[in-house]
C-alpha cells in the first residue's frame, strides 16, 4: 500500500475511456460469472450495462452492451456487494480482530478475510466472488529471480524491496494466525501459508477501491482506504480512460460515471492514474503498450559514468543535486530527455569557473553554449548506452523464451517493458540529435 501519491490518489481519480481497437468475445455465458451476476442479483445489483468479455492486449475486461451516453452512470454498485473492513468485522474473525494486540492493520483483515473463506470453499457465502478473481498475479514479487533479475535497475530495487516487505507483512503475522486456530479443524500454518497470503496481498494490492472508512481502535494507525468491489473490478486500464468514480454516502453505493460517450459492444476502461510503466507493473502486474506515462530512469551512478573522472567538483555537484532534490525522478520520455535530466545534467557539466552559477541552473538559466552543448553530448552518451543495454535484454529474454517455456509469461511481460523502453530511447535519441545540430 501507499501514502500520498499511491491507491488514495490513484484510485480517486480513476476514469474511463473505451477501446475501438478490437471487440472482446462474449464470457457472460461461462458458470463463474452466472453464479457471479446471480450472487450480485441477491444483493441487489443488477448491470444493464456491461458483460464480462475477453480482449486482446488487456485480457479479461466489461464490454458495453449499449451505447453510454456522456455522464451517464454505468456501474452503481450497492455496498451490500463490496468487501470491507466491516465486512470481516461482522464476520466470525471480527472477535479474535477486536481483542488482538497490537491491531492488526486493515489490510491483514481483508487478507485474512480473503485466505480464510477460499479455504471455506463451497461453505462461503463469497464463493461466486472468489472464483473469478485471478488464480495468479504478476507483480514483481510473485515473479520467479531469474526474471526480476532481467528488469531495469530502478524496479528491480524496488521489486526486491516488495518482496521484502511481502515477507515481513507475513512473518509478523505469525502470531495472529496462530490465534485464529479454535475457527479451524486444520492447521492453522497450512491454511494461512505464504502462497496463500501472497495471493490475498496482491488481490487487495491490486484489486482494491479507495474509500475512506473511520478509524477504529481495533485497528492500527495505517489508513483503512481499501474496498474490494465485485464486478467493478473486472474494469482495466487506460491512461487515456475519463470516469467520475466515488462512493455515494446518500444512495450508498460505489457509483462510476462516464465522462465521455461510449459505443456499443466496446471495451470500457478506467485510469488507475497517470502511471509510468514502472509503477504500473510494480503495484498492478502489467505494462501499458504507448502509455504517454512512461519513462526511463537514470540512476545517479549512470547520470556520471560519461562525466570526466578528473572533475575536483563532482562530489560538490552531485551533493548540490542531493540537497535540492534534482537526484532522483531524472528520465527521457517520449519527447525527450526531461527538463530535470537536463538541467541536472547541466550543473554537473559546470567548469570551475562557471559553478558559482549553479543556483542559476536549477531555475532554468542558460550559462553558456559550451555548458549546453556539453549537456547535451553527455545526455546523448547516457540515451545511447541504455539503448544498447535494452537490447542486449531483448536478445537475452528472448533466448529464454525458447529454454525456459514454464516462465513465457513472465517473459513475455518482461520483454514488453524493455520493448517499450527501447522505442522511448530511440524517440529520445532522435530529439537530442534535432537539439544538438543548434551547437554544430
């Protein structure tokens, strides 16, 4: 989970956009989404609007069975239909929650909740539920080493750090489980195993609505923000998606709204939030082909491998950067290397004389045609190396694709990133070039 720019910002904002491209095929006949509509039908909700359906690039998705005019509501969802904190609470797990210290933190409830009624099986009131949700995910922490192993730089430390986080959301734990064994005829350990707990993390992780619940003392500090909502959650993503999506407090129910119109039989998508590529994989499983988002990053052990090794003043330029925060969030895009590369980039690139300047700089002064052009060329270099490195990926990926078929997927997810990657290099390579022949 996430403070500040993470699920409460993203999630506020989603938004809806319908894809042309192709239309999805039918799944609305098949047994788990029958007994799905029908277990949302008890609970009064009825869709007139959409029906599961598969498409190709984002997989299982809702089409449109009519056209959706601008503003219209499209999914109003009663909160009868949504998994929340309240909803374990009233559960026979909500006792061993309300006397257990230290509080469990909201999002252990709703794994907890989510592993134990999957172990229940036909005896759970949420079976219909549960069975269309994924069996697997593809987020960094559920992919195998060798192919963490094959992401850039940037994610791959992050990826590690999810892992590790995984690891511990489950090992301290531990003993909260272990006070749940008088439910259960099993063990407790069998049934609330790793793989058990991973599949529930990466359900809320990626799954989950916000909607800000109040605070209560049989639960830790950490925000409890995540709602998972049935059918809702079968939407995917566009970063070009435009929705009004919120819980309603008077009708009580998680409405969604269409901020454009919509033809029939087509794709609706939502926006999870203006995501690069590395977010979108790290928090989500996936990788969004053309996402105007994406970016690649250039760590600061990068940012100064071309500088000359003989500048005196590169450990007080790069201390500079650190105390102004100009280190971190360095990319080129699509249009480019971006201003904070650049300007970065700048200031390292500052002869002795001219460093006196530097407060100039960072506010977007020029200082000289030598610093510029020198920028420049270094930022070149930098684009030029990261392209060669994300084909030497592409060509290792794919030797792997032929020996190791078990990991295809994971591959395959893998090379669609670096394929991404490379063509943002390349548009790169093609701007700095335009902007150095002003120097020649």
């Amino acid at each position: 989970m996430r403070n500040g720019g993470g699920r409460t910002s993203r999630i506020r904002r989603r938004k809806l956009f319908t894809s042309s491209e192709s239309r999805g095929v039918n799944e609305s006949y098949k047994p788990e989404f029958i007994e799905l509509k029908k277990w949302l039908k008890d609970r009064k909700f009825e869709d007139t609007n959409l029906i599961p359906a598969r498409f190709p690039g984002t997989g299982r998705g809702l089409m449109s069975k009519t056209s959706l005019r601008e503003g219209q509501m499209i999914i109003s969802l009663p909160e009868s239909c949504l998994l929340t904190t309240d909803t374990v609470l009233r559960s026979y797990l909500g006792p061993c929650i309300a006397k257990w210290q230290p509080p469990p933190s909201p999002v252990l409830a709703l794994c907890t909740f989510l592993v134990s009624e999957k172990h229940a099986g036909d005896r759970s009131p949420w079976k219909p539920y549960l069975e269309v949700l994924p069996k697997a995910y593809t987020c960094p922490v559920c992919l195998e080493p060798e192919v963490v192993n094959l992401l850039p730089r940037p994610l791959k430390a992050k990826a590690r750090e999810q892992r590790t986080h995984v690891q511990e959301f489950v090992s301290s734990s531990r003993d909260f489980f272990s006070s749940l064994q008088p439910l259960f005829s099993e063990a407790v350990e069998s049934i609330f195993s790793y793989s058990a707990l991973l599949w529930a993390w990466c359900t809320v992780n990626t799954r989950a609505v916000y909607m800000k619940r109040v605070p209560r003392q049989c639960f830790s500090a950490e925000p409890d923000t995540c709602v998972l909502a049935p059918f809702l959650d079968l939407l995917n993503h566009s970063p070009d998606a435009q929705v009004k999506a919120a819980f309603n407090e008077e009708t009580r129910c998680y409405e969604i709204r269409t901020a454009v119109s919509c033809g029939n039989h087509q794709e609706v998508l939502i926006c999870y939030g203006p995501h690069d590529n590395h977010r979108l994989l790290l928090e989500y499983g996936f990788v969004s082909v053309c996402n105007p988002h994406a970016c690649v990053y250039v760590s600061k052990d990068i940012l100064v491998k071309y500088l000359p090794s003989t500048d005196k003043r590169m450990n007080q330029k790069i201390s500079i950067l650190e105390d102004h925060d100009f280190i971190e969030n360095l990319t080129f895009g699509w249009d480019g290397p971006s201003w904070r590369l650049l300007t970065a980039l700048k200031l390292l690139c500052l002869e002795a004389e001219e460093l006196t300047c530097w407060k100039k700089v960072l506010i977007g002064e020029i200082i000289s045609d030598t610093n510029e052009k020198a920028s420049l060329d270094i930022a070149q270099k930098i684009c030029h190396y990261f392209i060669k490195e994300s084909k030497a990926v592409l060509q290792k990926v794919s030797h792997m694709k032929d020996e190791e078929v078990a990991l295809i997927n994971q591959l395959t997810l893998v090379e669609t990133l670096w394929t991404e990657e490379l063509k943002i290099l390349q548009a790169s390579a093609e701007t700095l070039t335009s902007l150095q022949t002003a120097f020649t």
